[in-house]
C-alpha cells in the first residue's frame, strides 16, 4: 500500500508492507532507499511478532530530529493494533521547516492515512495437532479431516503422521476416532498463523 501527502512542500510518500520477521522489514527500509535514493529522509517504523517472545519493535528517524518521524510512525502501528508489518514513509523535503510539532503530525498522518486505505488482513495462531496412523488408514482420514474443513499435512513413514490444524480438538478427535475405529487422542504440534480479512 501507498499513499503520498504534500505538506507545505514537502512530498511525503508512505509505503506499507506486511514483514513477518525482523530482516523482512529491514528489507522494505532497504527497498524504498533503492526506490528512492534522492530523498532526504527515509523514516520508518515496524513492528514483528516473534513465537514465545514479546512483539519487536523498530524505529528510525534517519536524519529528522530525534522523536519526530520514527517513534510517532511507531505510535500510529501500535494504536491500529498492527503487528508484522513495516512502514516507510519517504520525504522529499519542500524548503520549509515544519517544526518539531510540524513533523510528529507530517509522519503520523502519512501513516494513519495509509493505514485506512490499506486492506487489513487478521492473523490469529490456530493450533496444530499430531495424528499418527498406520499408512492403509492415512488417506481416508485425511480426505475425511479436509472434507470436514481442516487442513492437513501429512509426513509419510514407517507411519503417517497427520499435521491438522483446526481450533477444535473435540470435533478432531471424534471425527478421527469415528474414521479409524478405535479411541485417537490428538498431541499438541504447535500453531499455525491463519490469515483473514
């Protein structure tokens, strides 16, 4: 997503990018500095959320006085509830000082302003559970489990061990042990992120 505000001159183009992890979001800072290598200040903000850690944060004011791009950028994401995404917003400057008050608003409504054009997807972790089933059951089951709207990955052995996510174990459970005959109790196989709009 990109947006541009002209503010007393000056050109201030906002891009917004999802990044999953900390060198994701490194790399659209790097991006945009290639896109546009002739402009005065490439502030940016990003926020990651990292598996059994608190959320990363990052902020740069490159160049601006200190607290006056980055950290208001950072305030914006956090304020919208964003996580795993990068904001950069570019500024061409037009000759006019805007002043430290000027400048907190300059980036937080070029980010504010993207934030409310941009398509804002959800991302919750769904559980993932561990079915392991010998190899003449495994495709009838997992036909069964993905019939019934879950999704399945299955690593093939000796035995066939079937990765379903889903956020209803009981539903799992009965479905798995209707199917195979005999009592299945589903292990805990971490989560999985699920996207939505």
């Amino acid at each position: 997503m990109r947006t541009e505000l002209v503010i007393s001159r000056s050109r201030f183009i906002t891009h917004l990018s999802p990044a999953a992890d900390p060198d994701e979001a490194r790399a659209v800072v790097a991006d945009l500095r290639s896109e546009f290598p002739d402009a005065r200040h490439h502030c940016s903000a990003w926020i990651v959320r990292v598996e059994g850690e608190l959320d990363r944060e990052h902020s740069s004011d490159d160049g601006e006085p200190s607290g006056t791009a980055g950290r208001p950028m950072l305030d914006v994401l956090r304020g919208a509830g964003l996580t795993d995404v990068a904001a950069v917003v570019v500024r061409y400057f037009g000759g006019i000082l805007l002043g430290t008050g000027g400048l907190v608003r300059a980036y937080s409504d070029s980010v504010s302003g993207a934030i409310a054009e941009a398509e804002i997807w959800t991302v919750d972790d769904v559980p993932r559970w561990s079915i392991t089933v010998p190899p003449a059951s495994a495709g009838r089951l997992e036909s069964a489990l993905r019939n019934a709207g879950m999704a399945v990955e299955a690593q093939w052995g000796e035995c066939v061990t079937l990765l379903v996510t889903t956020s209803d174990r009981d539903h799992l459970t009965a479905l798995a042990s209707a199917d195979l005959g005999y009592d299945v109790t589903p292990d805990p196989a971490g989560t999985v992120p699920l996207f939505s709009r």
